[in-house]
C-alpha cells in the first residue's frame, strides 16, 4: 500500500522486517519444543535462540539465486548459527513458518483495527446521543419521507458497525490458528504436540486438521468482514456526502483554517474525507472476491495463493485502519445544521405530515381511499405548484367539513413523530 495511505503501526507491522521477524519466532519457538520433548538437543536450541538472527538485504540476495523465499531467510539465519543451525526448520515445511507467521501477524493487525472500531462506536455514540431530539426529515428514495431525529441516523450507524465488530472479531478468532503439521498436514516428520507447543507460546490456536497449509476460507472470512466493515463506513459516508448537498445542507465534514476545496472554485467546501473512504471500500471488496478465490488450491497445495496474498492481506488491513481513522476524525469534526435541518421538515409547509392527516381523514370518512385522494391532491399541488401544504389544507372545506382546526393543526405536530425515540434509545444504549 502507498504511503498515503499508511498509518505508521499498521505500516511497520507488515514491512519485511516484521515479517521476518515473525518466521524467526515460529523457527525459535519450533526448536525449544522439539527440545523440550527431546527431539533435538537442549543445547541446540539454546543456541539458535541466542544467536538466530537475519539481514533482509542478504535474504533478499540469496532468494535472487535460490528463487526460494524461506530457503533464503534459512540460509541467512543459518549463516549467523553455526553447527547447530542444522537444527533450524528441523522437520518442517515452509507453510509451517509463513502460515504460522502470518497467522500471528494476523492477530495483531485485527487488534489495531478493533481498537479503532470500539472508538468509531463511541464517537457514533456521543453523537446519537447528543442529537437524540434534534428534529430532522427522514428520506426515502432520496425524497422527503417523515420526521425523525438527527439522533436515530446515528443510533442505526451505531447497531450496524457494532454487528461489524462482531463479524470481524469472528473473522479474527478463526484466523487466529497456526499449523506445524508438515508438508501434507500427516505429521510425519513433527508430532502434534510440536504444534500445540509453538501455537501456545504464540498465543494462537492449533488448527484442528491442515494440508501443507493453513485453509484460505479462513483468511477469506477475516477478508470479507473488513470489506463489510469498509462498506458500512462508506455507507455512513455517503449520508453526510448527500447531507452536505448545497441544496440539502444540513450536515457537514470540518473545514480547517486555510483548507482549500478547489483549485477553480472559492466557495467550495467539499466532503473530500468521505469520499475517499467510499473510495476505499470498493477496493476492500475486491480484495474480498480475490480473497475467495484463494480458497480454491490444487490438492494438499499449490502457491497461487502467494502472490495475491502478498498485496491483499497487508493491503486490506492497512486500508481498514486508514480509513478508520479518518471516520474517526470526520466523526469528531461533523457538523450538524440544526436550523437547516427544521427548515427542511417544512418543506412546502410541511408535506411531510401528510400521513398523519391521512390516518385522521380516514377516521373521519371512513374510507382510506377518499382520504388518500384528498390529501395527494394537497400534497401534489404543494409540490408542483410552490403552495403551502398545511395552508391549503387548512381552507379546503372538504377537510374541514370532517376535521375541526384544531384536529388539523395536530397533524403538523412535530412531537408525534419523536415520541418513541425514548424507547428505541433505551433498545440501542439502554440509556
């Protein structure tokens, strides 16, 4: 991933270094349990640990030759042991170390990300909670609906990225497994409680049965739930995208001082952030097809799963915790138009109380057809025509003939539509 898009931790995590780092500590571990249930040497594996170490511009030398990527870490690592290196991958397979690693590394990087998922929940949180009763018009097909709350946007944000967290914590725990069981998973040449030794110390879970390597619907899950993640995040985005529309307006991404929105254009404030993490899910999601793809290996194995690996586990979790971040900010940075939103409500005096005057009128006539045709014919005329929806309303003498003044004024009564909001607050935060 480019740097652009790279957070520091994320980033180091999945450099070469790293790594390496992480095969080294399958190889060390590998030898003090084949140690302690006297496979090799005690004093063997004392050495590898003290003196195991590697170069990555000379692995990366020797791999130029051997065309071999962990022949050439062994072989450096080696370089560094002496006689007792031939110790060193004692019985195993490459896939034992790479999956392993990779497993471990794994972890990791999904304890970075629920890191940042918990603090996007709570910034979602403090803003449902803030905006509980704060009046704004809910949309359907992208048209004026009925009155809700600022507050239940965020509430419904809040439950869909919590159902997230769980998937991806899901994902996390079933990737979270290594493997040491040789190159067709028999344990031919390392006993089971080789592997069980080194997952412990690693702090992963043994997988209960492998080929040569670990199975990819494993990483396909782990994939698929930061996709689902990214596009819940893009979801979200595009509300405060379509919100910040000139015409809409109601809420806004933070603009700093002396931030410029177009090269071309002054007045321009743009949801820029947004955007780029809406640009961001759609290469998660493909990460989770090419992640699928993966899960389908010849046999016991073949590589064509390594190279897309390489791009698309680094990638997908570095990309996830990017864009977390940035939610995170546009988050803490959000305005909310509160006087724009109320505006918005009355729209053409107010339309969008047309189905309590409805259910009233239908009361009254006793047939929800007439009704119906008596207040489309209102609600078409303030919509085509620029006139005022409740005072039309108010001096038809078919509608007054049925309801008093009174009884119709109830009907733009914003309070009705909020009054449950309590209860549904009490079901998502049990405040």
């Amino acid at each position: 991933m480019i740097a652009r898009y790279t957070l520091p931790e994320m980033g180091a995590l999945w450099s070469e270094e790293s790594k390496f780092r992480a095969w080294l500590r399958v190889e060390i571990e590998a030898a003090k349990a084949m140690a302690h249930y006297e496979m090799i040497p005690a004093r063997a594996a004392a050495a590898i640990e003290k003196k195991a170490r590697f170069d990555v511009a000379e692995i990366n030398r020797i791999e130029k030759e051997t065309n071999h990527d962990v022949i050439a870490f062994t072989t450096n690592v080696s370089s560094y042991i002496g006689e007792d290196a031939k110790y060193l991958h004692y019985g195993l397979t490459s896939s034992d170390v790479v999956d392993t690693a990779l497993s471990f590394l794994l972890k990791q990087s999904a304890e970075i990300i629920d890191k940042k998922i918990d603090k996007s929940l709570k910034e979602i949180q403090k803003l449902a909670l803030k905006h509980k009763e704060t009046p704004c018009i809910g949309r359907t097909h992208g048209v004026l609906a009925e009155p809700m709350t600022a507050g239940l946007k965020f509430a419904v944000w809040f439950t869909e990225l919590k159902r997230g967290r769980e998937r991806f914590k899901a994902a996390s725990e079933n990737v979270s497994v290594g493997k040491l069981s040789g190159s067709v998973g028999n344990f031919a040449n390392v006993e089971p409680k080789i592997e069980a030794y080194v997952c412990k110390r690693m702090g992963l879970k043994p997988a209960e049965v492998s080929t040569q390597v670990v199975q990819r619907d494993r990483h396909a899950q782990f994939i698929s739930s930061i996709a689902l993640l990214g596009s819940s995040l893009e979801r979200f985005c595009t509300e405060i995208r379509n919100l910040q529309r000139t015409e809409i307006g109601e809420m806004y991404e933070g603009f700093a001082k002396g931030q410029k929105g177009s090269s071309s254009m002054p007045h321009k404030k743009n949801p820029i952030t947004a955007e780029r993490i809406s640009g961001i899910a759609r290469l998660l999601r493909g990460y989770a097809v090419s992640s699928m793809e993966n899960m389908v290996l010849w046999h016991e194995r073949d590589i064509a799963h390594s190279s897309v690996e390489r791009i698309i586990i680094p990638d997908s979790t570095i990309l996830i915790d990017y864009a977390l971040h940035k939610f995170i900010e546009l988050l803490q940075g959000l305005i909310i138009d509160e006087k724009r939103m109320l505006e918005n409500i009355y729209f053409r005096g107010g339309i969008v109380f047309s189905q309590r005057l409805l259910l009233k009128l239908t009361d009254a006539t006793g047939s929800r057809e007439q009704a119906y045709k008596i207040v489309q014919n209102h609600g078409l005329a303030a919509l085509e025509e620029g006139k005022s929806f409740r005072e039309s309303v108010l001096v038809d003498k078919v509608v007054s003939k049925y309801l008093k003044k009174s009884e119709i004024e109830e009907c733009f009564e914003l309070d009705y539509y909020l009054r449950n909001v309590d209860k549904i607050f009490q079901r998502v935060f049990g405040k």
